[in-house]
C-alpha cells in the first residue's frame, strides 16, 4: 500500500500544516489508527459493521443499455446502494468506531452536499456519540432535506456565516471548533484532505470500494478494468476505488473535476486542473487560490464538489502521472445523470454525474468493447430540489424532451 | 530594530514587554500605520502586524472580520512591506501570517522583502518547525527571527524542538483555542510557560484573551510578553468611526501598558 512518509508527504504534497496545538491529536490519531487496522478485533468489527449496518459490499453492474451507447462496456460500483446512500458510509463507520476505541465520545464534522453531514450523524446515532456538524449557510439551504435528516439523527447542524459560506468555511469552524475540544472530541474529517494523518486514514477507510470492485471485476470478467473513473471533489470516493488499482500499471485511472460553468469561464471547481501548488486545511496541495495565496471560490452545480482544495495523494498521483484529472462542466454533468436515469433507471448524486460523464467523454476515444469502471458514488435524492430547478421540470408543462 | 533588544529593554526595566497586534490594511491601510504609531506611542514594546488571509483557522471572529475587511478593500501581500517600512524604527516589527501567503510569494523573496523593509521577524501560527526548512533557510540567510507557537497539548519532546527552531522570543498559545476567544486567565497557561522555559531562555510570550491592564499584569508576572489582539482589533469593530477607533486604540494602550509595568 503506497504509505507517505513519516511526516505524511507524499512527494512534496501533504504533511501538516496546522496548529502546534492540534499536533499531539494529530499524534494519537495517527498511532490510534494504526494499531487499529493491525487489530483483528477492531478490522472484524468494522467488517462485520459494514456488512450488517453499511449494506456492503456494494454491487458491481455491468450497464448494459448505457453500454451499448457508450461502444464501451460501462460498469458501476453501486455505492449509491449503500447505507445512507453513499461511499461515504465507509468513512464515518471506520472514523467512529476509532472515535470509541480512543475514548473519545463526541465527533464533529464539516460537510458541503450534506452527505458526510448525514453520514457522521447516523455514526454517531449508531454509537452513541455527540454529533456536530458544521455547514456553510449557503449549503444549509441548497441543501435543506440533509440538514433535516442530520437533525432527526440527533445531531446539532451549525450554519458557518463566515467566508463564502460553503464547505471550506464549515473545514475552518470545524478545525477551530477542534483546537477548543480536542481531549474530548474527534474530528470526523469527510474527505481524503487536511493534516497527516487524515488523508491516509480516510484513504483507508474508503479503499474497500476498489477492492471489492478489483475482487468483482476479476469474478465476473476474469480481467481487470482498462480505465477507472470517479469524481473528484476532496478525493475520498476516488482514492477509494483507486487505492487498489495503483500498483496495475495498465489499468489506466481518471479523476473528474467539477468544470462548473466551464473551466475556460474561471467559474469551477476543477483544482488539479488549474495546478496552482498552496497550503489549505492543513495540507500542502493544489489549491484554487489568486496570486497572493488567497482562496477562491469554487463553483459546481454540486455542492459535493465544490472544493477550492483536493486530497494531497490526487495531487502527488496528478504530478507522477499515475493518474489523470480532467474537467467536467455542470451541463456534461447533468446530461450523463439524465441519461443513467433514462437508460438505466438510476438517479445518481450530482457528484458521482461527473465521473460517468468524464468516463461517457473518454469511451469515445477508447477501444470498442473497452471495460471501464465507474465508481457510482452516491443516489441522486438528496440532488431531486436541483434536477427540478436545472431541467424546469417543475413548469407546467412537462419540459423534460429538452 | 531587533527582537532581542526590546526585550534586553524590557527585562532590564524588570518587566513584560507589550506587544500589540493589529492586520495591515485594517480598518484601511493607512488607518493600519496610524493604528501602530499609536500603539508605539501608548506603551507597545513589539508590534505584530497581521497579514490577512481567506482562511484563517487560528482565528475567532474579530480577527477574521478585519481580514475579510482588509481583502474586501484590495490588501495585497505586498503591502504588508509598505506598513513595516512606515512603522519600523522605535520597536521591532513582526509579521504574524498562515503560511500559504508567504509560500506564494515566495519563502526567500518574502524574506529578504521584509529584511529591507525593516523587519525583525515571522510569526507563522500554521507553521510547526518540522516543514520550516525552507523557512529557517530564509530567516538564516535574511537575518530573521523567527517565533514559533508551543501550545498546552505540546509535549515536552515537542516543546524542546520547537523552542530550538525559534529565535526571537517564544509563542505561548495560553488556551486551547482561537484568537479572542474567552478571558484570559487560564490555568493552563502559567504553566506552560513554566514548562517552556525549562527548554530554553528566550523570552515567552503569552497570547490569546487579553483585554484589559489588569489582564496583562496577572500574565506579564510569569510571561515575558503581553501579546493582544482582538482586543485591539475591537476598537475598530465596535467604533462608529475611525477617529474613535484611534481614541480607544490610545485608552486600550496605555492602560495595557501600566499593566505590565505593575
């Protein structure tokens, strides 16, 4: 497994840029963590948990109508089948059960679509936990159903006013919210970013999706995949299905940004793509920042993705060229959600749109019957309030032959 | 003028030294020279000046809304460098900044900018001595202090290394916790300084919660530095206008300042 170094870089991304205060946590989290995974105890629990509680492991399907479109054959790993709808599940159900094997017994949690939000409250209903989560405000109304289901799960929701009040803004409050409670709380980190050891950690966590799918692929088809694709927001769906692919030299992997308006309008997401090297959330990483150094605001249709920062692995995967990340525009991204419904019957998360949508762009240029695995990260519900206000569906006439 | 000599100054006189901080560019970038002229004025014996920045973790909310109010009104990098060469001369300057403004730019350029403006060093809160290097190149080569923090959750082991990467004095960060963010009496903090100063004999500063002189008396009796902030930044906050924000920048001052001369 390809580790970082001690510090936690890989090559020159990564490592921790933070409060001298948070690092003795850093330190425990990271000797917590390790002695863990070693534990059989603790990896059985975990397995077990997943199975029984997560609805793991997800489907691999072969999309068959969506296939013959493409020329290529398209496979999916349902994540979106999952308990609370998304990869994201993985992540919390490994992070909380290590929140209790460290004594701690409360967790906050920054979130942006929502989704780690919902995922971290159901971890935290499921083990007894406290649950913050800190939203941007902007998000709490994009998003207004996960905050309810946050807070049915128990846990306190806290808009983040400051800033451009979107996920970054909701990393911040969480970490300064983190320097204040540390003895007692655990930050529940919702992507593969932030200080060592969050990146690998979180890596760990989520890399089941790709060794499931690794494992499934090589069942059914007694080969591996040509090409992986997964969006890239933070990076956790994607290192999660990359991880096991990253030693099969030939099995080529793509990350798929959000392009947002189009990336040529400086109004995206897409932070790999504009290849600006800064220190964010604790992680040196390409961040979308001006020429001071200052953030930029992202800009996505999905919140998910709307990200001015990404996981340190992606960068140092993007500079070695193991794996290549592409733009992927809002309209590209609406249109492979529309046509998974259509030909498939399956409404995927906004997020996980752009990943098949870069995977639909790419079959174009691959081999006829090519096999390319696309992670399915995450079910479209929560993504229903925007598909109604992008494709007018809720006009009085039915508009949806656009 | 250098870090050591002020607190040579301070230490001869039997006493803490006060050091005020303020962002450059707030409440505008000249009110911000202003702003430190009366501190010196009123009694500050070290300056920190604040670079602003989108995303400052460290900070409570008074800090961030003078950042977010500097940006809004076009604060670049560069004109931190203006602020320190107008105020640099009577007390040392420092910068206190988040890392990633001073990577952008450029860790030797900004150095030797600052070095030429006349100032004496960085305070870099997001910055642990370990992925310094570049930085404590930079400082060597350009003649820098540089102050890194030691926080309650520091180990002794850590304590013992960041204190060998500073030079200057010591960041104390009394609570666990941001800027501004309760009073500041806190049994945590005394003894972390005590801990701190069996490592070393640089001076130790002591931040975060400072409001008033008789704030800054109890902490200047075990620490070597006063360090406010949000208090300062409050003038301004909290004043209609800018002229009363000076006026009680001057009132703050000075009685922060016979604080630590009880």
């Amino acid at each position: 497994m390809p580790n970082p170094d001690p510090g936690g870089h890989w090559g020159e991304f990564g490592g921790r840029f933070v409060p001298e205060a948070l690092i003795a946590a850093l330190d425990e989290l990271e000797r917590a963590h390790t002695e863990a995974l070693a534990d059989p105890d603790f990896t059985a629990e975990l397995d077990a948990l997943g199975r029984e509680y997560g609805n793991l492991p997800s489907p691999l399907y072969l999309a068959e109508r969506l296939s013959q479109e493409a020329g290529v054959e398209v496979w999916l790993k349902r994540e979106d089948l999952n308990h609370t709808g998304a990869h994201k599940i993985r992540n919390v159900l490994g992070q909380a059960l290590l929140t209790k094997r460290m004594g701690k017994r409360r967790i906050i949690a920054e979130t942006g679509a929502g989704q780690h939000g919902v995922a971290s409250a159901t971890a935290a209903a499921y083990f007894g936990l406290e649950c913050t989560v800190y939203m941007g405000e902007e998000d709490t109304r994009r998003q207004a159903l996960n905050v309810a289901r946050m807070r049915l799960l128990g846990a306190e929701v806290v808009p983040v006013t400051t800033g451009s009040r979107t996920l970054k803004d909701a990393m911040n409050e969480a970490l300064r919210e983190w320097v204040a409670t540390v003895d007692t709380t655990h930050y529940l980190i919702g992507s593969v970013g932030g200080p060592h050891p969050f990146p690998q950690l979180v890596r760990d966590y989520c890399r089941g999706i790709g060794d499931e799918a690794r494992a499934q692929f090589l069942e059914r088809t007694g080969a591996l995949p040509d090409v992986v694709a997964a969006c890239v927001g933070g990076g956790s769906n994607a290192m999660g299905i990359f991880t096991a692919f990253l030693d099969d030299e030939d099995v080529r992997l793509y990350g798929f940004e959000a392009g947002g308006d189009g990336y040529d309008t400086g109004r995206h997401a897409a932070t790999i793509t504009a290849g600006q090297i800064g220190v964010l959330h604790g992680a040196r990483t390409f961040v979308l920042q001006d020429e001071d150094g200052q953030t930029i605001e992202s800009h996505s249709i999905s919140a998910g993705l709307d990200y001015p920062g990404v996981g340190p692995e992606h960068a140092h995967l993007a500079a070695t060229g193991r794996a290549a990340y592409e733009p992927v525009d809002d309209a590209e991204a609406m249109a492979a959600l529309e046509k998974l419904a259509r030909t498939e019957g399956i409404i995927c998360a906004i997020e996980s749109a752009h990943g098949l949508a870069g995977a639909l762009r790419l079959a174009k240029s691959l081999q006829p019957g090519s096999r390319v695995l696309v992670n399915l990260s995450g079910r479209g519900d929560k993504d229903m309030g925007n598909v109604v206000e992008y494709y007018g569906f809720d006009a009085p006439a039915d508009k949806g032959d656009h | 003028m250098r870090t050591a000599e002020a607190f040579a100054k301070t230490g001869a006189e039997g006493r803490a030294a006060l050091v005020g901080y303020l962002p450059a560019g707030f409440p505008t970038l000249a009110d911000s020279i202003k702003a430190v002229d009366i501190m010196i004025d009123h009694g500050a014996d070290l300056i920190e000046l604040g670079l602003p920045y989108s995303d400052p973790v460290m900070d409570g909310p008074a800090i961030q809304k003078a950042a977010d109010r500097a940006l809004a009104a076009g604060f670049r990098t560069r004109q931190v460098f203006e602020v320190t060469e107008a105020v640099a001369g009577r007390v040392p300057i420092l910068v206190m900044t988040y890392w990633n403004l001073v990577e952008r730019y450029g860790v030797d350029r900004f150095a030797a900018d600052f070095a030429a403006a006349g100032g004496a060093g960085l305070i870099t809160p997001d910055l642990i001595p370990d992925e310094a290097a570049e930085w404590i190149a930079a400082s060597d080569a350009h003649d820098l202090d540089r102050v890194f923090l030691v926080a309650p959750s520091s180990t002794e082991e850590r304590i013992a290394s960041t204190v060998a990467a500073c030079r200057g004095f010591v960041y104390a960060q009394s609570v666990m916790g941001v800027t501004g963010a309760r009073a500041a009496t806190s049994a945590a903090a005394p003894e972390l300084v005590r801990r701190t100063r069996a490592h070393t004999d640089l001076p130790i500063g002591v931040g975060l919660g400072v409001r008033s002189g008789d704030q800054a008396a109890e902490i200047g009796a075990y620490g070597d530095a006063v360090i406010v902030g949000s208090a300062i930044v409050n003038c301004y906050l909290d004043a209609e206008d800018v002229p009363t924000g000076h006026q009680r920048l001057a009132e703050l001052t000075a009685d922060l300042a016979a604080g630590v001369r009880r």
